[in-house]
C-alpha cells in the first residue's frame, strides 16, 4: 500500500535537546512538506520541499531544520532554538509533476512532548 | 484576520442529522477549496476536492462555494458516528510556482447514536 509514514508516533525530549522526526513516502511523490498542528489553530507550514536536494522555508521555520537528500524522504530536527517545540507534527506530500493544484496526502503524525 | 476562518466547534448532533460546516475566506485569488477529515490522532484524509462555485456531491457529502461572498460550506446527510472527526476546510494559492494550501482551525463534530 501506498503512502506516508511517520515516526515515532510519540516522542518525548527534554528541553535543549535536538530531536529529529522521520518521514518517509513511497508515492514517488515530488513535493513534500512539514505541519505542525497545535489545539484551535490551522496547520501551520514549517518547510517544503519541491524536488530533491531543494527546500524552502514556510510559515515558521525558525528553530526548524530539513533534509532532502532521497526522493522518498524528509527528515525534521526540532532544535534547541525552537521556543515551543510541544505539539503534533505531520509530514504530507504532493505530486506536483501531475498539477499544481494536486491535494495533499498526509502521515499520521508523531506527537512530540518536550519537558 | 485569519485568511481562512473556521468556526472550531464542538459541534454535536444525533445520528441521521443533516451537518453543516462552514468556512469564510479573504483573499479572492484563492481557487481550490479542499475539505480534510481528520480522526482523533490522525492525519488529515482529503475528503471533497473543489474548483468552482457551485456544489459537489460525493455520496453523503456535499462540498458548496460561493465565491461572490468567499463562502465554502460542507454538509454531510445522513449522519453517522463514524463521521465524528475534525473537518479542516483549505485552498490554495499559487506562489512563485509553490502550490501553498491554507488550512482553517477545523471544527469538531461529534455524531451521537
């Protein structure tokens, strides 16, 4: 079956540690991104990635870092800078070689706990 | 003001009711509206996928837009427990050949037997 994985489903670090979160899809999906999700609030972009080797950053980006060094794969690492890393991660992806406008497919997410 | 607004519930009713979910948006470049499902620690699955004003019907949903006042509206008939989930409403934008999709806070709804 097709589709997104994402791990660890739940994650717990203490606070000063980097922790990096792994995505991957086998798709063969061109475009992939990272959201983060927090209660009473829309996702909210934190990277993108359009083509291997390439990235960009979204919405909220600072504290955040990515690699995209495999077609099918898009690490995460939550820095230390991050002020409030505590929230639900999801990585999706897109075939943008198909349209612009292809919706999006999503992992189930990793919950990460930083004490 | 938020490019997309959604009211984010708790919506509860009985089972076999008519549901409506609604979201505004701001910006009249927008062109795609999308509406996600999302079950309690999932990810988003895409539900209605729509491009110009008017309705769309996919079994017991029906995705609604209205442009002329920057509406889009998702009702669900008939329903079921099992549709007890958030429903994220979003569109897209096309930015420096990015296709950059907007979400809304979402709305919970909860189906009661």
């Amino acid at each position: 079956d097709g589709g997104i994985t994402q791990s660890p489903k739940y994650l717990f670090r203490k606070e000063g540690q980097n922790v990096t979160l792994s995505c991957e899809q086998n798709l063969n999906h061109d475009a992939m991104y990272w959201y983060r999700q927090d209660p009473g609030q829309g996702l909210r972009l934190i990277y993108y990635s359009q083509i291997v080797n390439d990235f960009q950053k979204g919405d909220i980006a600072e504290g955040y870092s990515v690699s995209r060094e495999k077609k099918e794969s898009f690490p995460l690492t939550v820095t230390s800078a991050q002020k409030n890393p505590t929230a639900f991660y999801l990585c999706a992806s897109s075939d943008r070689g198909s349209s612009y406008n292809s919706p999006l497919h999503f992992g189930n997410g990793t919950r990460l706990t930083v004490t | 003001q938020k490019e997309v607004e959604q009211d984010p519930g708790p919506l509860s009713v009985p089972e076999g009711a008519i549901v409506s979910l609604n979201c505004t948006y701001s910006n009249s470049a927008f062109q795609y509206f999308m509406w996600y499902r999302q079950y309690s620690r999932k990810g988003p699955e895409l539900l209605m996928y729509t491009y110009s004003s008017g309705n769309k019907e996919d079994g017991r949903f029906t995705a609604q837009v209205d442009k002329s006042s920057k509406y889009i509206s998702l009702f669900i008939r008939d329903s079921q427990p099992s549709d007890s989930a958030t429903y994220l409403c979003a569109t897209n934008l096309l930015s420096g050949g990015y296709n950059k999709l907007i979400f809304g806070a979402g709305t919970r709804l909860a189906v009661h037997p």
